[in-house]
C-alpha cells in the first residue's frame, strides 16, 4: 500500500507538536509545583517565577531534581484522582520520577533531532542515544497516544497532589 508522503509529514509533524507541548506542561507543572513548595505569598510567586524558576538556567532536569528532593522529605503521601484511583505516591515515587524523565528525553529528542524517513519502511522517525542506549521514535499517531497516556497519568498525578499539598 503507497502512504501519501505530505499525509506522513503532516502526521509527523502534528505529533512532535502535541508532544511538544505536553512536556511543556509537566514542566509548567514542576515550576507551579516548586513555586508553591518554596512561597505562600502571591507577589513573591510571581518574583520566584520570573527571577528563578522561569529563567533559562533553570532547567527541566533541575526541576526534576528539585522536585525529587521535595518528594525524599515527604512521607504518608496518598493521594485520589479520578483517572490514577487511589495512588500511595510514598510508594511509586520513582515510578513517577521515572515518567516524568521519559517526557523530557523524549522531548529532548524530539526537539533538537531532525526526522527521517527510515530506510526501506514509510515510517518518520528519530533515532536517539540516552543512557548510552540507541532508541528509535516512529512519529505516528500510536506513538503520540502513547506518550499522551503517560503524560496524561503524570499530570494528574501533579495536579492532585499540589491540590492535597496547596489546598488550591
């Protein structure tokens, strides 16, 4: 069967948006996270997040290692949400850790590799090496609802738990 190579693009390249921009809300996620971990004042929030939390040096990595040390001090952690049920985040903080580092190397990878075409298949792909492992992202809309599951799960796992945390 002959794939229409403009749909193929076009599929790729929705994927890389839409993955784009859910690594950027886990990371918006981390900063609102931090912010409210560290400043109970409004004004200051907004002074944290423009001199510190916002700014280029502070990295998505930084934001997971920060967050990572703000969860090493937490104990008795359950929290409920609708699409996780019940989840004891004591118990699953490196799983979380570990999803929350997968949606930045994939946004990594995504973001500073340009696509081809693999050879002999109609496929658009990235070949990457994390961990000194070679990895391989076929950008289709099967990836994309994999990695939204994963995004989606991480999210409402940030959300319930700084509503718990913040009372917001």
């Amino acid at each position: 069967m002959k794939i229409d190579k403009k749909i193929d693009h076009e599929t790729a390249h929705g994927v890389r948006s839409r993955i784009l921009n859910y690594a950027i809300l886990i990371e918006m996620g981390l900063e609102d996270f931090i912010r409210d971990y560290f400043v109970d004042n409004d004004s200051k929030k907004i002074k944290f997040s423009e001199l510190i939390i916002g700014k280029e040096f502070f990295t998505f990595e930084q934001k997971i290692k920060v967050f990572e040390k703000i969860l090493g001090e937490m104990t008795n952690i359950e929290i409920y949400s609708p699409f996780n049920g019940e989840y004891d985040l004591t118990k699953n903080k490196k799983e979380l850790l570990k999803k929350i580092r997968y949606i930045r190397e994939i946004r990594n990878a995504i973001a500073h590799i340009h696509p081809f075409r693999n050879e002999g298949t109609e496929d658009i792909a990235i070949i990457y090496t994390f961990d000194k492992k070679k990895k391989e992202i076929i950008l289709n809309e099967k990836f994309n609802m994999e990695f939204f599951n994963e995004y989606f799960k991480v999210d409402d796992i940030l959300r319930h738990l700084s509503h718990e945390l913040f009372k917001k």
